[in-house]
C-alpha cells in the first residue's frame, strides 16, 4: 500500500487513511464569507452541512489550537494575493477534520472589516474536478431546459425507462415504469396492432442494446397526457444510443421528438408564456399547474413534497424609501439566489409583487429542508449586506401529504405559516406543526367568529394560558408540571421544555423533540452561572458562543441539543438552586414581543417554585 503523510508539528497523519475513512459527510468543496471576528456568513449548502451547529462559533473558535497561528498568518498575508492552507476544523460530528482551505479578500468592506471569501475541501485533488464538473452540469442542464423536446433512457440492468423533460434545470418525469410494463400494458390494450407493432420495434432495439437507433411510433392514446390528441398528433421520433459502463453496456439515452407537421400539445408551463417576465421564475399559473400535475402524480408514487410561500419583509417601504428601480433589483436578485440555491430540487413561482412560492421536490428530510432554507435566506441577507437597507424574507412551509392533499390545502397551511413567521418577527421560516401551530380550519373559524386579527395564539388567549395554569399549578403541584409544560410550549410556540432538580440538577421532566438532550444542568450550581440570572431568576440567551468562554462544555451541550435560544427559570433554597425550568428553542433564536417575554417569565418562574417545592 502506498502512504502518504504529511508532518506538521511532529503531528504525523497517514493522509490515504484520514481520506478512506467512512465516518459521515465528506464536503467535497464548499464555500463562505467571513466578517468582523471570523465569523461565517453567506456559506452554501455544503459548507452548512459540513460544520454542523459549530457554524456558529468563530473560525478562531473551531480551528485547532496547533493551526491558529498558520490561519492567521495567512490572514497577514491576504494583502498580497490569495493564500493556501491545511487546518485542522472541528466540524459537525465535533471532531477534527483536515481541511485544505482558500482565502482571498473579495472587496467588500463591512464594519471597517475587508470581508474573506474562503473556500474548502476535504478531497483536496478533486476540488477544481468538482467545480468544473459542477459548472458544466448546470449549464448542460440549462440548455435542456431550453429545448421543447423530451429524453428518455433506458437501463438494461433495471429494465427501467424514463421519460422526461427538463424545467429549471431539473427534470421532470412524465413517464417512468419497466419497459416490460408498459408492453405488456399496451399489449393487453384495445390499441390498434399497427400501433403495437411499431411500439414492438423500438421494444426490441432497447432490449438488445442497439448501439444506435432512429426508431417512428405512434405514443398509445393513455401514455401521457402531454400528447392527447388524434392519431397523428402521437407519432414521435425515438432517437438514441447507447452507454458503456467498463466496457459493458448498460444505458440507452436519447431524444423524442414530434414529427414535422404534427401538433404537439404542452401543458402551459411548458410554453414559453409561463415565465414572469420581471425574475425569471415560473408566473402565477405556471407554478399553480405545476404544482397541480406534480401532487396528483406523488399520489401514485408516494413522494414527499414541500409547498413553501415566501414574502420580501417590509417590501413596500423599501419600494416608497428606495425607489421602484432598487425594488425590482431586490425580487431579481432574490429570484436569482432562490432559483439557484434551490438548483435541482424543485421549481420557484412569483405570484406577484413581492409574493414567491417553491414546490420543493427531492428533499427527503425536514433536516435537509432546514438547510437549504438556511442557505437562500442567509444569501439573501448577505446579497445586501453593504447596502443601507436590510432585505430579508418570511417563509411558511406545508408538507404533502400530512398537511393536505390539494395545493389549496397546501396553500392555505402555507399561509398560515408565513403569517406566524411575520407575527414572530420576520425573518424566518416556519415550518408548519399542528401541535405547536392550531389546526387551520379552527383558527379560521375562530377569526370569523370573533374577529381576531392574527391566525395564531392571541395575547388575550396567552393571558387566559397562564392565568389557568397559574390556578392549576397552586392547585395540583408538581403532578401538573408535564401538562403544563406541553400547554405553554404549544401556546408560545417553544420547541421544547425541561424540568431539572436535585442536587445532580437531573433532568426529571421533558417534553418536546430534544435531539441529544441534556440530562444534567451541573452547572448550574457554579457560582458564576448563577450570576447571569437576573434579581427575579431569569437567564434568557441567544447567543450559545457566548457560554463558550467560561463554560466550554455547558456551551458545546447546548449546540449539541440545537439550542439557538432558551429561557432558563432558577427557583433557589437555602442559598442553593432547588430546581431549574427550561424553555428551549430549536435551530433558530426567535425575537419575543414585550407581552410574550412578560407572560413567559411569569409562568416560567412559577414553575420553577413549584419545581422545587
């Protein structure tokens, strides 16, 4: 075996090892920006995935300590050009990954500080391999999606054809299924055999792996809705050839095109009026019809899909202050990050003024979601950063099936969610919960009935909440603590709350979705902890890094847990902490209006109290 190291500092690392190793997620070549003191902005997706919870600390913070002096050095040295390095980064599994990493200052001066785009890799002789290849796949991708033909291809290995065609650089199925299928289907069919027998060639030239073919059928009337119409209409020209796989055959790929004199008929946002002419994106139809098409086929395929409706924050005054010509440079630019930080995995829709939507497609994970809105809302931020306006964007987020079965359904959970997002605050995406959010059609029904303004929780109703709790904590104790916990995180829309007690501060109550959960807050008996709870035992943060430097551990375990803020409630006794409330938000750092603040510490404090009783 051939080994390659590298020696830095009498540290010998077996490189061939480091490389083969299969412990998670490899950043094959990610990029972002750093501002005044190391800190990330304007990453992409991979360099998000690849640091995890730590892309909120500082580079200072996560490199280790051995390779400070060679990044800041660098740093130095950014005055004479791009600089090159390998360091060492804790990334997201908390452990050290060797990265090889490049800095160039890009012009832009923030905060008296010249902002550094960096980019890194952990495969350093694939990095530029990657980019190209990258590059040349979207732009491959882009002139698909110019041409109004389909593809096809057929793999010998899976007797799987599928035909498609290419929208926003993705592509869209129209037909996938075995080709012993669709034979035996139109075989057993009521369809003319002139029509089975040209349709049996072009079975034959796929089945044998022809390496070159030029095949005319007539498409079987229930084969696509895109090409119902007469006899005629359905012809179609079925050009390919085929792929070599180590020297075996195993792929036909091609072209299928409509016969010259026939009418092809396209569904509309195939056309070319489908497009809003101002970004780009699909138009109001355009993405409604789509999204139609693609639901009503995810019911025979059982795929998951996530309707999202985005608004620009305070769009009308940046048009009134600014200007309509900067408006329309904002729905552009924000156009041009949605579409290509979405890339391949659904299609985007203006549906006027400042008003978006996406169909989000093949993403098969709310985590996976969580990092691609990440990515374009944090892009979108960063696009004006130097600008004397902050552009930022609201986003509400229904998922198919659980939320709803017709993109109306869909639409209106949408909504909804969007309209939790501005009344939280702006500037972030809710993904909608039942549990934490109502259901929609009782809110309505609510709103009509009583003529309350917002579709969430009403502060009238918040106040019935810790007035009624109130009352039954007095009443019944600690045996209500859970409930009440549950009650008060649906109410204010907190991801999650615990209840630690003891002279260990163990966790003895949870409820919520905690991921790597804290089971004892011990430090919460040092001295100097205690001293960030104010005069009425309330300690409230949104900023994990800052725990970093007194309690290293107690920051790191809250970054594990995904804390991007909590409120914490301190009930002591004889000079000691007795028990200890915590209300703990998830992956995002919400802003508490006055009144939710007031009515949070309220009961958070009393719980507390009973807690320790």
């Amino acid at each position: 075996m051939l080994y390659c190291y590298i020696e830095k500092d009498k540290n010998i690392v077996n490189i061939t090892e480091y490389k083969n190793r299969g412990d998670g997620y490899k950043c094959y070549y990610g990029k972002a920006t750093l501002k005044k003191g190391y800190s990330f902005v304007d990453g992409d997706e991979p360099f998000y995935a690849l640091l995890g919870t730590n892309s909120c600390y500082s580079m200072t913070e996560l490199l280790h300590p051995d390779d400070l002096d060679d990044f800041l050095g660098a740093i130095e040295m950014l005055g004479k050009g791009t600089q090159y390095l390998t360091a060492r980064i804790r990334c997201y599994d908390q452990q050290y990954h060797y990265l090889y990493l490049e800095m160039r200052r890009n012009g832009r001066n923030i905060d008296g500080f010249d902002t550094i785009d960096m980019e890194l890799s952990e495969f350093m002789e694939l990095k530029d391999r990657y980019a190209i290849y990258m590059h040349l796949i979207r732009k491959y991708r882009e002139f698909l999606g110019l041409l109004s033909q389909c593809y096809f291809e057929y793999s010998l290995e899976t007797d799987e054809i599928n035909i498609y065609h290419y929208i926003n650089v993705r592509s869209i199925p129209i037909i996938k299924c075995p080709l012993e299928k669709a034979r035996n289907e139109l075989l057993a069919s009521d369809e003319p055999d002139s029509l089975k027998t040209q349709f049996e060639v072009l079975y034959e030239v796929l089945k044998h792996g022809k390496d070159q073919f030029d095949v005319t059928i007539t498409l079987p009337s229930y084969f696509d809705g895109t090409v119902q119409g007469s006899k005629e209409d359905r012809r179609r020209r079925f050009k390919g050839r085929m792929m070599y796989k180590d020297g075996v055959r195993y792929l036909s790929v091609g072209i299928i095109t409509a016969l010259e004199g026939t009418e092809e008929r396209k569904s509309y946002y195939l056309t070319e009026s489908a497009y809003d002419p101002g970004t780009g994106l699909f138009n109001k139809r355009a993405i409604n019809e789509y999204t139609i098409e693609r639901i009503r086929d995810c019911q025979n395929t059982h795929e998951g899909l996530y309707l999202a409706i985005i608004d620009v924050d305070d769009f009308k005054t940046i048009n009134d202050t600014y200007g309509h010509m900067f408006g329309d440079e904002v729905l552009s630019r924000v156009s041009e990050i949605i579409r290509s930080d979405l890339n391949a995995r659904g299609v985007a829709g203006r549906f006027g003024g400042d008003e978006f939507m996406v169909l989000f497609e093949n993403v098969k994970s709310e985590q996976e979601l969580r990092l691609i809105l990440k990515t374009i809302t944090k892009n979108i931020q960063w696009a004006f950063a130097d600008k004397e306006v902050s552009v930022t964007t609201s986003w509400g987020i229904a998922k198919y099936p659980e939320d709803g079965s017709s993109l109306e359904e869909l639409f209106k959970i949408a909504d909804k969610a969007l309209y939790i997002a501005k009344a939280k605050g702006k500037n972030r995406y809710i993904i909608y919960d039942e549990r934490k959010h109502g259901n929609i059609v009782t809110d309505r029904e609510i709103q009509q009935n009583s003529g309350i303004r917002s579709t969430i929780v009403s502060d009238s109703r918040k106040a019935q909440i810790v007035q009624e709790l109130t009352l039954k904590l007095h009443k019944e104790g600690a045996g209500a603590l859970k409930s009440a916990l549950e009650t008060v995180c649906a109410g204010f829309d907190i991801d999650g709350a615990a209840v630690y007690t003891g002279d260990d501060m163990h966790r003895s109550i949870s409820v919520g979705k905690y991921v790597n959960p804290i089971q004892n807050l011990t430090w919460a008996m040092d001295k100097k902890y205690q001293e960030l709870f104010d005069e009425q035992g309330v300690y409230m943060e949104s900023t994990m890094s800052r725990l970093k430097d007194s309690y290293k551990e107690a920051g790191r375990m809250y970054v594990s847990q995904e804390n991007g803020k909590f409120v914490q409630f301190m009930a002591v006794r004889e000079g000691r902490p007795a028990a200890v409330v915590a209300f703990d938000f998830f992956n995002r750092s919400p802003k508490l209006g006055g009144t939710d603040t007031g009515m949070i510490r309220i009961i958070g404090a009393f719980m507390a109290e009973v807690a320790a009783e």
